[in-house]
C-alpha cells in the first residue's frame, strides 16, 4: 500500500473543512438563544471540541475503528493513546493515506455528534454537567454506534446497513439523545417567554448555516477518503439537496405562516445537510434534490409539531438532525443505486426492497440505544451534581452565571483593571 498524494490532500482539506462545522455550529445556535445565553452557547461547543480531541485520541478512536472485539459490539484497545496509529496506510480504513490523518477525519465527526446536542438544553444546563456528559455520550453512545455502523466487523454493517457520511452515526445518535437530554433536565422556567423571545442575532444564524455548508462539502465529499468521483458526487449532491431544502422550507413558510424568514431559510438548509449525508455517496443528483426537497419539509412539520408539545428541545434538534436524518437513512434505502456507488448497493427504486428494511433497523436500533444510553448517562450524573443552573442563574443567563461575560456591552462590573494589570482574586471583567 503506497500513499495517495492527491487523496491525502484532499482528505487534509476536507478535515479542516469539518473542524470548521463546530464554530460554525457555535455561530448558529448562539444567534438562535437569547442575548444572555449567546457567549455560553457558542464556547459550550468550543469547549466540547476541545474536550473530544482528547477523549477521541486517548480511548475514542480505538472503541470505534480498533479491531473488533464482543462479536462487533466494539473495538479493543488495540490503538489507545495512538500507540499503534501512524503515518502508514490501514489495509481496512485508509489504504491510501496515512492512519493518523484518517483519525484526524473521524475525530471532526466525533467531535461535532455531541455538540449538537447543545441545542437541546440550551439556556439552563450547567457547565460542569455538560462537560462530565460529553465524555461519557462520546465514550459509551458515540463510539460503539460508530463501531457498529462504519467499523471493520460491526454488526450493523455487516448485516449491510449504508450510512456514507453519519446520518446514523452522527444525526439520529444526537437527534434522540437530544430528545433524552430534554426531558431528563427539564423544560426552561420561563419557556413561554423564550418561545416569544426573538433570535438575538440573526447574521450569527445565517453566517452559522453558511459555514455549516461550507464545510459540509468536506463533510460528505471527504467521506470518499479519495479525490474522486465518488467525492465529487458526493460533494455535488449535498449542495443539490442543502439547495432544495431551504428552497421547501422557505415556500412552505411564506405559504403557511404569510413571510419567508431568514431563519427559516438558514434551518431549512441545516436540514437538507443532514438528509443528504448517509445519502451522499449512494444516490444520484436527482435523487439529492429529492432527498432534500423531503428533508426541508419533515423538518419544518416536526418543528411545529413538537412546538406544540411540552417537550422544550430548545433549538429543535430533533426535528432538524433527528428527523431530517431519520428520513435521509429511510431515502438511501429507497434510492441508493450501484451505478453512483458499486461498494454500496441498490434500494428500493432499483428493484431491491431489502435495502430499506435493513436501513429501517438501522435506524430502530441507533436512535433506542442513544436514546436509553443518553436518558440513563444523565440520570447517573444527576446522582453526582446538579445538571442544571439554579432559577436565579437561568435568569441571570448562563453568560453571565457560568462565565461571568457577557456578549454586548459591559461585563458585571463597570470597573476594569487598567491595561497590563492583572485582576485581583473574585473581580469579574466583561
């Protein structure tokens, strides 16, 4: 096995181009909360990068693509702390570039899965508890669903599950433990007062969902792990379904509600992004546009529907990741074709129902073990510390009650220690 220099290039590229999807993510949600909850939003989804860097390196990585061990439950620790992971080429995952940059690769994905989950718990979970919980979801949820769907021996992909790029592994994983997270730490206290509040910046939203299709393309087009056609193909249709998407999201809005949001437009984009990735790499351009026209509207309807609800996920994770990847997973069983794909198979358009019942399993099993592991991994922090800020703290805003910054204007104090100095112990600066 020899190294691709142009295949290493491009999954270098794509790599960054994911990295980039986190701020991006921050950007998002934070101009989606309120003004109070804005800089908590954003460095929440910092912080977890940073954090799953580690995590992915020291036990992550080797959970999910080490060689399999309990009948392809999970991988060993064969590549704990990188110890086996260089820059040689793997027969099973990276035949043509090094092993290490093939872990950089998945550490992006790995990275992003939880903090989606952000969203959810938005505005009341405390510092502390989220961090705790990133490292047991990427550890015990992410990892061996991960194993199962894309690792050498996993079960699920054994048994001929298609998921190109973490419509399973990523998508469905957060969309239902988002749904576990809001109901184990509860609705805001003042829920009825945030539905009314508007976005605090909607730019942040747009240039958040921008970026997110920026990087999409390394998303899914990096998924190919060459520069191909098939990441061409890939790349292609991911901005063929992002288009249609927030194409059907916007006219379903102005149809129904009388004016095309920008907000709208931006979600309904995220959500054609998410339809698309198990699909990327196993469908035609037409089938993209399709795929994305379907991702735009499910989410829309699961949005409002769930706005009815009491369930106070509070930036609509599930009905954009969970439900848009819900659909996209069901899609690849229903258009899938060999023609785009010959390592794939063909779905049901193409004469092959069985696609599609394997995908539907697929997606059964991942969304209840995320969703259980997640309800249960909350459940057993709360035994330890507290998982939400206190009422006054909600009030106050995370910025401030976590932090002690704000995003606009001045910081808790009016004073500010003269430049060059350090502050003394318990003074707050903005």
């Amino acid at each position: 096995m020899a190294i691709d220099s142009g295949d290493t290039a491009w999954v270098l590229a794509a790599t960054g181009l994911v990295m980039l999807m986190t701020p991006a993510l921050g950007f998002f949600y934070g101009g989606l909360v309120r003004k109070k909850n804005l800089v908590s939003t954003i460095v929440q989804c910092m912080v977890v990068f940073a954090l799953v860097s580690l995590v992915w390196a020291i036990v992550g990585y080797t959970l999910a693509f080490g060689p399999n061990a309990l009948d392809g439950l999970i991988g060993n620790l064969h590549d704990a702390l990188l110890t086996n992971v260089g820059g040689a080429p793997n027969a099973v995952y990276s035949a043509f570039i090094p092993q290490l940059l093939y872990f950089a690769f998945q550490l992006k994905f790995a990275a992003i899965t939880p903090a989606l989950i952000i969203g959810a718990f938005a505005e009341r979970i405390r510092f502390k508890a989220m961090l705790i919980f990133m490292v047991g979801w990427t550890v015990l949820i992410y990892a061996p669903i991960a194993h199962w769907v894309w690792g050498d021996g996993g079960w699920l992909r054994d048994l001929g599950v298609l998921d190109f790029a973490g419509g399973l592994v990523v998508h469905t994983s957060a969309g239902l433990s988002a749904i576990a997270a809001a109901l184990v730490i509860g609705r805001r206290s003042d829920v009825e007062e945030a539905k009314r509040a508007p976005p605090n910046n909607i730019p942040f939203v747009i240039l958040g969902s921008a970026l997110l299709w920026f990087g999409w393309f390394g998303f899914n087009g990096g998924s190919a792990l060459a520069a191909n056609e098939l990441a061409t193909s890939a790349l292609v249709d991911t901005n063929l379904a992002a288009s249609a998407a927030a194409l059907s999201w916007m006219l379903v809005e102005w149809s129904l509600q009388g004016k095309p949001t920008a907000v709208g437009f931006a979600v309904g984009a995220v959500a054609g992004l998410v339809a698309i990735t198990p699909a990327s790499g196993f469908v035609t351009p037409g089938a993209s546009i399709v795929i994305g026209i379907g991702g735009g509207l499910v989410a829309y309807f699961v949005s409002h529907w769930r706005a009815r609800t009491r369930l106070d996920d509070a930036l609509d994770v599930f009905a954009c990741h969970g439900a848009g990847a819900i659909w996209g997973v069901l899609a690849t069983g229903i258009f899938a074709t060999v023609a785009i794909n010959a390592a794939g198979a063909n779905g049901l358009a193409y004469g092959n129902p069985h696609l599609l019942l394997v995908e539907a399993f697929a997606i059964a099993v991942v969304a209840g073990f995320s969703f259980a592991g997640s309800y249960a991994l909350l459940k057993v922090i709360g035994w330890f510390t507290p998982l939400r800020v206190t009422p006054g703290e909600e009030q106050e805003g995370l910025d401030l009650s976590q932090h002690g910054e704000v995003a606009y204007g001045e910081g808790p104090t009016t004073s500010r220690p003269p430049s060059g100095s350090v502050p003394t112990s318990g003074s707050a600066q903005a």
